[in-house]
C-alpha cells in the first residue's frame, strides 16, 4: 500500500529557523462495521406483586394483613437493544393501619409502583459501521543557522522534528539537497564557513508504518559566517 503526495512550500521565516509543511490527507476512506448489536422486540408480558393493607379491630387490639395482589402487565416493544426489559405501572391499593388499641384508621387508597421484569424475542443483529480513514504522514522541514556564532562556522542544522503520523508512526526518511541524495536519519547538520553559503534546494520524503508517504521541498539560503563583533580570526 504507497501514497505518495509531492508539494512545495513556502518558507516561513521565523527568527533564525524556516520550516516547510505538508501532508496529513486522508487517504483510503472505508467503511468498516465497528459493532453488531442484537436487536430485541415484540410483546413484553409479566406478573407483578402489589399488596391490600386491611386492619381489623378486636377487644384484643388490632389486626393489621396485609393481602398481595398480581397486577398483569404488559408492553409491545418494535426494537430495543436489551432482551430483558422492566416494566412499571401505578396502581391502586387499598389500605388501613392501626390507630390505637381497638381502632383501625379510615380505610383509603394509595398509589404505589409496581414492577417486574419481561424478556422481548430475538430478532437479529444490527451491524453499526463508521466511515475510517487512513492518513498519510506529515513531512516537515526545519532550518537553523547561527551565521554569527563563535565556533568560527554556521552550523546548519536540517530537520524533521515537525513530521508527524496521526494514525501512526514514521518508519523512514530520505534527504535529498539539490537532486543529490543526503542520508536518511531524522536530520542532517551542514557546516557553512565565511567562503561559503548559497542557495541549496532541500528535499524530504517520509514514510509511515502503513507504507504512506509524503515529500516536501524547500528553497533555503544558507548564510555564510560572519565573525561576530570583538572576535579575533587568524
């Protein structure tokens, strides 16, 4: 699998660094089934208990039962995502409870929520699916020189610190400057005396784990060394 996008860039200069940009395009957009899901429906049906509170008055006291009652529910589902579901519904119950020896309270009504659970028939699996792209790598280029440092040169430092793979790694680069073919580490470092300097042309081009690739080039003048104020040459 190989991409391989070419552009050249602009050169932004900022303070004594330039860099070059490109790349990160999405690439090989698929559609790819991330879940299935069971889908459930039909006629959930199951029984509730509920309870009638009654009190009894006697020359002993009270009696206060309590008498359970089956409530029926049921609920037709079209789909869910659960094979099990609770079903719920207010009903209404009798009750009286004890108001001191010998006397019940006046027998009322109270609303209490009743529930239990049913299970839905099987009806098959739903496949989700999600758009994906891969994506091709970032090539970066930066230059640094120093054309007024004390070591008696411009280093030039050439690198790749700003490549990048969003959705994984860069595995290989490969240098060219002026068509002629420079290494393949993550940067190059070029020495520029007083008698030299120019106009070079530099070429990246790098590959990620997927066998993406992605090539930037740039116009860059390096600068040659100037003896800083006070310095002593021989």
């Amino acid at each position: 699998m190989s991409y391989f996008k070419k552009s050249i860039h602009i050169i932004f200069l900022i303070c004594c660094s330039l860099y070059a940009y490109s790349g990160d395009e999405p690439v090989n957009c698929r559609d790819v089934i991330v879940e299935e899901k069971n889908i459930y429906g039909g006629l959930a049906q199951c029984e509730a208990i509920g309870y009638d509170q009654y009190c009894e008055p006697t020359e002993n006291g009270n009696i206060v039962t309590r008498e359970p009652r089956t409530v029926f529910l049921s609920r037709e589902y079209e789909r869910h995502d659960r094979e099990t579901v609770t079903l719920q519904k207010l009903v209404v119950f009798n009750f009286a409870q004890g108001a001191g020896p010998g006397a019940c309270s006046i027998p009322t009504t109270i609303n209490s929520l009743v529930s239990c659970s049913a299970k839905l028939d099987f009806l098959g699996k739903e496949l989700i699916r999600e758009n994906r792209c891969d994506y091709t790598p970032q090539a970066s280029i930066s230059v640094t020189q120093n054309p007024s440092s004390p070591v008696g040169h411009n280093p030039v430092v050439i690198s790749s610190s700003g490549s990048s793979d969003r959705d994984g790694s860069i595995v290989s680069y490969k240098w060219h400057i002026d068509g002629v073919y420079a290494g393949s580490s993550a940067s190059l470092q070029r020495v520029v005396t007083e008698y030299d300097g120019g106009t070079i042309n530099i070429q990246l081009e790098v590959t990620d784990n997927d066998g993406y690739t992605d090539s930037v080039s740039s116009t860059v003048y390096l600068k040659p060394w100037k003896c800083p104020r006070n310095c002593v040459t021989y």
